[in-house]
C-alpha cells in the first residue's frame, strides 16, 4: 500500500479503493496496543533482521516510514515489531492486528476476483 502525491491510497498486485483501505485503517488503528521492550538484544533475536512483514508508509510530507514485524512473543498474542526511525528500539504489538490486515487483503483479493 502507498499514499501518491495527493493522499489517495494505491495497492498493489491488487487495486484496493482508497475509501477502502482507509476505512480499515480507522478501524484497525483503534486496536493498536503496544510495549516496548525493556533490554532489547540483536534484531534477529526478535525475527526482525529478516522480518515476516515490511509494511512502508509515505507520508505527507514525502517522507517514508517503514516497519518490520518480526516473530510471535513466546507468551503469544503479540508480535515484535520495529520502526525505521528508532532503530535501536523494539516493540511488541497485538498479533490481532496482523489477523485483520491478513483477513482484508484476503477479502479485497476474492472481491477483485469477481469483477
């Protein structure tokens, strides 16, 4: 997923509205909780040094944002994840979060296999 120039949302293999993509980011933002780790140690520790998902963001100001979310935490439920712009720092998230993003891009695919 990228933002253009004038804010609408593109995807890509699959052609998602913008509408669409930032209602579900509404909705799934609201759900977003996480931890930061207290003594991190090397990103491979965590899955991240070759992460399972790279989500990259464009923003407004043409920056880019990029995160990493890596492998479960050994308790489950969570996910570690990691931002671009505090390398040194790694977090933990709700796997829920990823189960959502997994379950839309999956709808938007059988939707678009039908038109």
């Amino acid at each position: 997923l990228t933002k253009d120039e004038n804010g609408v949302w593109r995807s890509s293999p699959v052609d998602i509205g913008s509408e669409t993509i930032n209602d579900f980011v509404a909705k799934t933002s609201k759900r977003f909780v996480f931890f930061k780790v207290a003594s991190p140690g090397s990103l491979s520790e965590y899955g991240l040094e070759n992460p399972r998902i790279i989500a990259k963001f464009y923003l407004d100001d043409d920056t880019t944002r990029m995160i990493k979310i890596g492998n479960e935490i050994p308790t489950g439920n969570y996910v570690y994840m990691n931002v671009d712009v505090m390398p040194d720092e790694i977090f933990y998230v709700t796997l829920g979060i990823i189960n959502d993003f997994a379950e839309f891009v999956k709808q938007q695919i059988e939707n678009n296999e039908g038109t």
